[in-house]
C-alpha cells in the first residue's frame, strides 16, 4: 500500500513555532513535505504573486520529511508544491498552526484558509488550524492533543469536494478544554481603528488596528462564542460566494 503523502503550509513562515507543532501532530500519519513561506505573510488571503516571479529552496531532506521554503504567498506554496514539487497530488493538506484566530469574518483575510482553501479546489481534503493568540512562543499542547483525532476522522471519511475545515483552537489548558464543537461562521465585521504613525520620510502614516465585531452575541452554535466556551471551533468551508436564496430575484429585475 502506498505510503500517504501530506502536504503542509502556513502564513506564518518557515520558521514559525505554530508549523513546527503542526509537523509533530503530523508525523504519525504519512511522508510529509512542508511547502511554507520563508516569512509572515499574515493577511494574504487568497492572493497570489502574479507580477514577481516566485522560487523555492530544500531545507530539509529525511525519508519522511522534506521541508522547502517558497518566496511566496502561501497560496503560492500550494500551487508551487501541486505543480513543482510534489510527485502526485497528497492525500490530505493541512495549514497552520496560525498564531492568532481565523474565525468570524477573518477567514476571508486569512492566508492560513487561503491555503487550505486552494488544496480544497483540487478535491485534496485540508485543514486549516488555528490558536486564538498572536504569542510566538504559544503553548500547543492543547491542540497536539486533540488534533491527531480530527486528523484520523478526515483520513477515515474524507471531505465533499471543494470543501475544507476551518479549526480555531481557545488558548485554554488540557483540563479546561470542552472539545470540538461543529459550528457557523459567525456574522460579524472588523472595526478599524488608524493608528497615526509616521513613516522614515517624515509623512503621516497609519498602522491598521481594529477589533472584531460579533453580530450574533446570543448565537451558541458560532464558532465566536464556542471559542468563548473553551471549545475548539469547526467551520466547514467551500469557496463559493453565490448567495443562490437572491438568484430568483435578481431575474425578476429583467434586467
């Protein structure tokens, strides 16, 4: 029987605590190439770099790991590994460990989802992983825990096509963890708050600053609130933004 193949990225970089953790939980389950980028490229979304052209570099080479670093986005790293790289399509996808949460409304920002989300396109079952702190030095025992199990259950059942698992992890201890809790995105937006700066050319300048804002306070079944309960979060995730209830009615318009 062939050996799983498995590919693993991030936003956070090569060199992140968060992918380092993510390749221990991954070990036990098949031969592992981590395709990442060599730095943080938080915020990126889906983007990808069609003006500059990208190169990767082997850091690491074992019989069960391989580890390049792409200059890139992470949406990079996975058509990079899909297409140069690797030597079939893998069997499972998994990004993260993202040091800060991708739930709510910023999973559309999230480089960690666009990455998981890209695999998804190519019918490879992902994962993104997620932990609700932005501390380098976060402590993954919770989920090095607790993932191998969600990772065995993606493994036995697979996912529809095109569909991908967005997991927020609570910053909680071993005995204060609930478990997994399948939920909703929650409706929400970020507040932004422009905080003046002045950039090395003496102009005025502003950092994005801001916070979340939760429109379903009330709503137990969102991944916010879950993550509030000391629950894990999974939202399942297709990359389709048709909103089909409003197709009927736009024909009406007889435009």
């Amino acid at each position: 029987m062939e050996e799983r193949l498995i590919l693993i990225s991030n936003d956070d970089g090569i060199s992140s605590k968060g992918i380092e953790s993510l390749i221990r939980i991954a070990q036990p389950y098949g031969k592992l190439v981590v395709v990442a980028p060599v730095n943080a490229q938080s915020g990126k979304s889906h983007s990808v770099s069609l003006t500059t052209p990208i190169r990767y570099e082997i850091r690491h080479s074992s019989k069960n790991l391989e580890k390049y670093v792409l200059y890139g986005t992470p949406v990079d790293c996975v058509k990079g590994a899909l297409t140069k790289i690797l030597p079939r399509k893998p069997d499972l996808m998994l990004s993260g460990i993202n040091h800060g949460s991708n739930s709510a409304i910023s999973v559309v920002y999230s480089g960690t989802m666009g990455a998981a989300i890209e695999a998804s396109f190519y019918g490879i079952p992902s994962i993104g992983l997620s932990i609700i702190t932005h501390d380098p030095d976060a402590d993954f025992e919770v989920v090095e825990k607790t993932a191998p199990a969600l990772i065995e259950k993606v493994l036995e059942h697979g996912l529809p096509n095109q569909v991908s698992l967005n997991v927020n992890y609570p910053v909680t201890t071993p005995a204060e963890f609930k478990g997994f809790k399948i939920c909703t995105q929650t409706k929400s937006y970020w507040y932004e708050d422009f905080e003046e700066t002045t950039d090395r050319f003496g102009n005025t300048a502003y950092y994005q600053r801001g916070h979340l804002v939760n429109m379903e306070p009330e709503n137990q079944n969102c991944d916010e609130n879950a993550l509030a309960d000391n629950y894990a979060a999974i939202v399942p995730v297709r990359a389709d933004f048709t909103e089909y209830k409003m197709i009927e009615e736009l024909k009406n318009w007889n435009l």
